[in-house]
C-alpha cells in the first residue's frame, strides 16, 4: 500500500504535467514557409506586401505570395475566421503541421479535434 502511495505521488505530477501541455508549439513566422505551411529550422525569405511581411522556402513561394492573395490567407480553426498569415499566431503541432490563429487565446485553446 505504501508503495501505491509514493507511485502516486512520483508518477501523478508526471502526468498532469502531460495533460497541461499544449497540443500545438508557437513558432516565429520567419521560420514558416507560408506557401507550403511547413516549419524550418532557418529563417524564410522575407516577402514585403502592402506593409505586411510573409516568408517562403524558395523563390516559387516567393512569387506566389506576391501575387496570390490565397497564399497569404489561412483559416483559424478555433474561430473559423480568415486571418493574414502576416499576423496570424503560428503554431506547429507534433507531426509538423502548421496552424495560423487570429490569437494567442486561440493558440492555447485549440485541440487536435479542430483540425
């Protein structure tokens, strides 16, 4: 029974440490390729639109984020609002995929079921 008791008392904050953390990373923008949504470990190209910067892995993304509005839009999966990647909250999620949210709130309270 004691050994119950000091099990409990090791493993449980274990556990709910694991149960707190986030479902998703927040990631800078600058390591985002926002063609492709994928997360680099070195910073993107830098591409300028009205004011606004956006980042791309090469220069096809470079172009396309230059001419396709589409490109530089995404949809937030907690609110299901539009949100411009240039101010969207990026964050990555185990298997790499990336998420753009209008807000920090929505980062935080987003869930794998949201996708």
């Amino acid at each position: 029974m004691k050994l119950l008791a000091v099990l409990a008392i090791i493993v449980l904050p274990f556990g709910a440490a694991h149960a707190e953390s986030p479902a998703l990373k927040k990631v800078e923008p600058q390591f985002v390729c926002m063609v492709n949504n994928a997360v680099f470990d070195k910073p993107q190209i830098p591409v300028e639109v009205s004011g606004k910067t956006y980042y791309g892995c090469c220069s096809m993304c470079k172009e396309r984020l230059a001419k396709d509005t589409s490109a530089r839009m995404a949809t937030d999966p907690v609110s299901g609002k539009s949100v411009d990647k240039a101010s969207a909250v990026i964050g990555e999620d185990a298997a790499g995929a990336v998420y753009y949210f209008e807000s920090e709130a929505n980062l935080k309270a987003y869930t794998p079921a949201q996708k």
